[in-house]
C-alpha cells in the first residue's frame, strides 16, 4: 500500500509543507494518448515549475502494488481529467470509444457501454474506486451506466492478471472509474475546487458542473455535482435531427474521510454517497407515434479505507463496500411506465498486501457480491426477479526473475456463485410456461504475465490467462419482450460456466523523442455465450414468434452456447519530430482489429470493424493542439441475419489555452475549442442494436471552460 500513495500525500500525512504541480492540458491529454508522451511532459513541466521536487512514475490501480505503468505486464489505458472534460461523451462507453481496442454499443447518447476486443456486456466490468456499478446496464444495451464522465478524475481500463481481483465477469477487462469523493489527502492551503462549462453546437448541449475539497483539522470534506441537457442531435447531411436522442442528466456527491499518521500507520478511513438522475429518449422508436425513454435514478453509499503498516508482514490494507438502490422506468409519450427495473446490489471488498514471502511479494483478499434485480410490467414478462450472490478468494503475486529486468506477475481467483430466478420452458411451442430454477456454479480462473524490461524504455509483456464465468441471470432467465431494443429475448436456464484461455504478447517503448505500444491477442473460448438472432419475430408473447404464431415487431434471440475464438491486434505511437524551446510538435498513428468466428463456422456477431487513425500535434505548457483522424472500415463480416456497415471517417481537431501557468500556484483557467466529425459523415456503429436507423451525431463544434483553484 505505501507504493501506492504518491510522494506528496505521505508527506502531507507525516506533517511536511506539502508542494502539490498541477500539469498542463498538455501533459494531462498527452497521458491519454499514450504513457511515453505524457511521461515526458510531467517530467519537463515538473522541472520548470518546482525544481526540488521530483514526482514519481504515473502509478495506476492495475495492481494492487500500484506499480508505474513501464512495470505492467500489459498496458494500461488511462484518461486523464483534461481529456474528459474535453469530451462530448456523456457516457463511460462513448469517452472511451476511440482507445485502440475500445468501442461502444451506442444505442442511445444516455446509453453506452464499453466494448472491449469484441467482448461486451456481462465481460466488462464497469466500477466506481473499485466497486461495481450497482446497476443493470449489463442486461439490456439501452440500460445507461449511472456513472457520468464529469464526475471522474481519471479512468483506468485494465487487462491482464490483475483483472481477477474483481471478478469473472471482468474476464474483458475492467473499466474503474476514480474520484476522489473519498479523498486520499488534504487539498493543497485547506481547499480545492474546480468549476466548468461546455457547449455543443450538434445538439445544443450545455453541462455545468463543479468540485471542491475542504480540509478541517485531519478530516477532509469533497463534494461535486453536475447538470447536463441536450437536445435531439443533428445528423449529417440536413438539417433534420435524429428523433429522440435527447438526454437530461445531473448528479450530486458528497464524502469524507478522516486522514491518519503517526509514523507506524498512515492511511484514510472515508464514505460518500452520492446521488445519479438520467432521462434520455430511445431513438428510432418501434412506434414512433409513442415514443419510449428512459428514466433512471440511482442512489449510491461506497466505503473506503487505506491503510499502510510501517513493520510487520502486512505492508497495507484496503477495505472497500458499497450499497447501490437503483431503479428505472421505460415510459412513453402519455407518460405511462410500461417497463421497470430495480436493483439492489451489495459489495464489499478486502485486500491485504504483504511484503516479501520468500521472492514474492503481493496481495490476498476476498469480495462478497449480492444482486436482486426486480422487474414489473412489460420489465416482469422479460425477467422475473433473480438473485445473485457470489463469494470470492482471489491472490496477485509478483516475483523477480533476473534482477529488476524480468520479473513474473501471477494471478489466481475462487468464486462461489448462486444464481436464482424464473426460466421459461417452451418446449410445447404453444403452451409456454415458466417455472423456478436455482443454479450453483464455482468459477476458478489462473493467470500469469512476464514483464521483460532489457533496456532503459523498452517494455515487453507476456500473459496467458485460463478465466470461467459463471453465466449471468439474464443469460439464463429472459423470457420475454424488450421493447427499447425491439427484440424477444429467450435465455437458457441450461447454461454452464463459460471458459477462455487467453494468451497476449505486448511491447512498449516508453521514450522522449518516440513511444509506441503495440500488443497481440488470441482467446479461446469454450462455451462462448452469445445473443444469436434466430430470424425468426414475435410480438408480446412467445405464442406470437413465427413460424407458429404471426408476430411481426420483434426480433427474436436466443441465448446460446458455441465455441468462440477472438484474436486481434492493436498498437498507437507518436514521434516528436520538431522542438521549439519548451514546445514540441509531432505525428501520432493508432490500429486497431478484432476478428471473432465460431468454432462451428460463422461469425461472432456485433464485432466492431477494423480501424485506424493518424494526426498530427503540438504542445507548449499552455497552449495544445492537435487535428487527426480515425478511419472505421466497412464491417462485412458478419453473422446469421447481421447486416454490413459502411466504412466513415471521423475527422476531429482540438485546441486549448491555459492562462495563467498552473505550476505557478495561482488559478488555472483553460479554454478549449473540439472539432468532432468535422467531414460531417454518416457513421453507424456497427455493434448497435439500433445501427440501422440511427445515424451518430454530425458536425460538432465543443466549447469548454475551466477553472481550478
């Protein structure tokens, strides 16, 4: 745990005059464009602005021992706080949408979750300072993540051993979003805040938002909130707007923590609680005289507690929960609720860090997870109530193997899951019925990584990872009409537990003049659990599904189990090739591709299309720029009643201006100005259930304002 705080929080807790240097938009963005770049920033800017102080390696969640990013034995995506605020997203799934490796399912602009490699849903776990979302964005596409973008300082996405500490459904990646609602350190002078405004011309969209520390003696106060309104967008090419992909979001936080340190133990013992409101249209409506939307409320209680231990065995402990009561409502034009959800979802997490046994040196812990998951109307005909609990014992060791060159990361996880509710039984195709089924599954998952440091800058990753999952509720349960996403969906309370054998090979070169990070991939996956159209449509009732009924609204799917492989590749870098004094400007290159086929023939589908990207920037410790593009490819590999997607380019430009220098101590205030889709192209995203009839967003003009004290 001592590794994991940095150099200016201990010496805060120990009493010492704390010096804090704000990075520039520069350093800030060029850390989401890739670790090399924004290595070398921190490291220039730091050197101008407090020449005595040296602040240590970005150090991410990855591991448990908070290793710097060149320590991992596969990279770790990070945005930064600058690159979210610049964003126009105003869900988790769209901020991230353009990583190598990354993309959406884009059903709605309140409805987006992260896709990655191919895997989507109940593969990627979504969390908020290492505890789950608390909601069910996992069983339906047009479900939203009631965890806004504005209110994150950074958001890690994680692959690789360390991902078991958090679960099987994690078996993707992990996508942790962090706050600092349960603040880890005092604000610098007892108090911090940071004010914002944005606007975009696409939609009218304006969002507002703010966020400020306060300290009281060895307690700190946090609190944030936002609001954010967009109308129905305009789409390329006219002047007319996509029908209902209006949004209306806000959100308030608040949390403290009471910091401790007497030289034997440091840390911080914190709550928070939080409260999450979203209503956003569905667009493309199955009816367009009644259209539905979405009405989502979340409130969320998280605990938290970091402690370092200066002797002993035990070198920190991490103790972790959170309760989420989440609901929502699917409503139409005269306001009646035909669908509901609620959630109720525990967790509680604790970690302990040891120091060196023998050559390792590592973490052992344990999470408990509970779900019950509620649904009434049209909700109620697609899942009945379920219950989820699970159990887990999982351990992340590391060990070197030739000095600080090579050293072996290992990862292990024990799960015990429970999962119960009501499965349908169709086997007289007119006389459905459903009854109740409990289902006992016990996923154990392995994973070791190399980490091949041969020379100053040069990072090489080695990983292999046998995963099982434990098939989720709705995979075994559904039952029943989804009118959002205009599908019947039919789960199989026969599943069994999902396996992957993952192996990936990854380099980085982590320079000043150039940095590039490339990695390779292959999954094997026996029983890969997917979403299989049938081509077969119903209406309400599963009497209605052709071929012996007459339904005509719905698409029906069926939950299925085939063999699966995925392989793929990805890479982006950037070369500086011309200095100016303290600036610098260069070339960046981003691909990415994922190809995912049954065993049985055919492919995976919804897989997102090859893509690939190149721009060109430059950078000052005030003033940033860059303008680029990303190319998405035609996707014409498709499966059973899938439909091609055309290839489009999204041409994009970005400046901003920082006045006056942060590391200075005074007031930052920062203007940017964001060019997104500046071709104004018709893109569809091939893996949206709604890609046919919903356009993405035209040309978009984004003005945002900062302010930092």
């Amino acid at each position: 745990m001592r590794d994991r705080v940095h150099h200016d929080q201990v010496c805060n807790r120990k009493g010492a005059r704390r010096r804090t240097v704000l990075l520039s938009a520069a350093s800030m963005l060029a850390l989401a464009a890739g670790p090399a770049l924004a290595k070398e920033n921190m490291e220039a800017e730091t050197a101008e602005a407090a020449e005595s102080l040296q602040l240590p390696p970005l150090v991410v969640t990855a591991s448990p021992l908070a290793s710097p990013l060149d320590e991992l034995a596969v990279p770790v995506t990070v945005i930064a706080r600058d690159e979210i605020l610049a964003s126009s997203a105003a869900t988790i799934g769209g901020l991230l949408k353009d990583e190598p490796g990354i993309s959406e399912s884009a059903f709605a602009p309140g409805a987006s979750r992260p896709i990655i490699r191919g895997l989507d849903n109940t593969r990627v776990r979504i969390q908020e300072n290492g505890i789950g979302a608390g909601d069910v964005s996992a069983v339906s596409e047009d479900h939203g993540i009631p965890i806004d973008p504005y209110s994150a300082e950074r958001v890690e996405v994680i692959r690789g051993p360390a991902v078991l500490r958090y679960g099987s459904e994690a078996m993707g990646g992990v996508v942790n979003v962090i706050n600092s609602r349960i603040p880890k350190a005092m604000p610098k002078g007892g108090f911090e805040a940071e004010a914002s405004l944005a606007y975009d011309s696409v939609s009218t969209g304006r969002r507002a938002g703010g966020m400020a520390k306060a300290s009281a003696g060895n307690v700190v106060w946090h609190g944030d909130g936002f609001v954010r309104k967009a109308e129905d967008y305009r789409i390329p090419g006219a002047a007319s707007r996509q029908s209902e992909s209006w949004l209306e979001s806000s959100g308030i936080a608040g949390g403290a923590s009471l910091l401790v340190g007497n030289g034997e133990v440091d840390g911080h013992v914190g709550a928070s609680i939080a409260y999450y409101d979203s209503k956003y249209g569905i667009p493309a409506p199955g009816d367009p005289a009644n259209p539905v939307h979405i009405d989502m409320n979340q409130t969320k209680l998280q605990l938290g507690s970091d402690l370092e231990f200066a002797g002993g065995i035990l070198s920190g402990m991490s103790l972790s929960g959170g309760y989420s009561d989440y609901t929502h409502g699917e409503v139409d034009a005269a306001g009646v609720t035909g669908s509901r959800f609620d959630n109720e979802a525990w967790e509680g997490r604790a970690e302990f860090l040891h120091r060196a046994i023998g050559p390792f040196t590592g973490a052992i812990g344990v999470q408990f997870q509970r779900r019950d998951i509620s649904a009434e109307g049209e909700g109620g005909e697609l899942l009945a109530p379920s219950k989820t609990a699970a159990i887990a014992a999982f351990i992340f060791e590391e060990m070197p193997l030739a000095g600080d060159e090579l050293k072996l990361q290992l990862g292990g996880r024990i799960e015990n899951v429970d999962v119960s509710g009501r499965a349908l039984d169709y086997s007289v195709p007119l006389a459905p019925f459903d009854y109740p089924v409990s289902r006992h599954f016990t996923p154990g998952s392995v994973s070791a990584g190399l980490v091949f440091n041969p020379v100053e800058k040069w990072v090489f990753g080695l990983t292999a990872q046998h995963v099982e999952r434990a098939p989720d509720a709705l995979e075994l349960f559904s039952k029943g009409p989804h009118e959002a996403t205009e599908t019947f969906e039919v789960g199989d309370p026969t599943l069994g537990k999902e396996k992957a054998l993952s192996f990936e090979a990854n380099m980085r070169r982590l320079g000043d003049d150039y940095s590039i990070e490339a990695a390779i991939f292959h999954t094997s996956f026996k029983d890969f659990i997917y979403k299989r159209l049938t081509g077969e449509t119903c209406d309400d009732d599963f009497d209605s599904c052709t071929p012996h009924g007459a339904g005509t609204e719905l698409n029906q799917v069926f939950f299925t189990q085939e063999d699966a492989t995925f392989r793929g590749f990805e890479a982006r870098g950037s070369v500086t090739l011309a200095r100016f004094g303290t600036a610098r400007a260069g070339i960046t290159g981003q691909f990415d591709m994922v190809r995912a086929t049954l065993d049985t023939g055919g492919n995976v589908p919804r897989i997102p299309p090859m893509r690939a990207g190149a721009g060109i920037f430059y950078e000052d410790v005030q003033v940033w720029g860059r303008f680029g593009f990303l190319h998405a490819f035609g996707q014409d590999r498709l499966s059973a009643n899938e439909t091609e997607t055309g290839s489009h380019t999204d041409l994009k430009a970005e400046i901003r201006y920082r006045l006056p220098d942060a590391a200075a101590g005074a007031a930052a205030y920062e203007i940017a100005i964001i060019g997104e889709n500046l071709l104004d192209h018709d893109m569809r995203t091939h893996s949206s259930f709604k890609k046919n009839d919903v356009l993405q967003p035209g040309r978009n003009v984004r003005l945002v304002m900062t302010a930092r004290f």
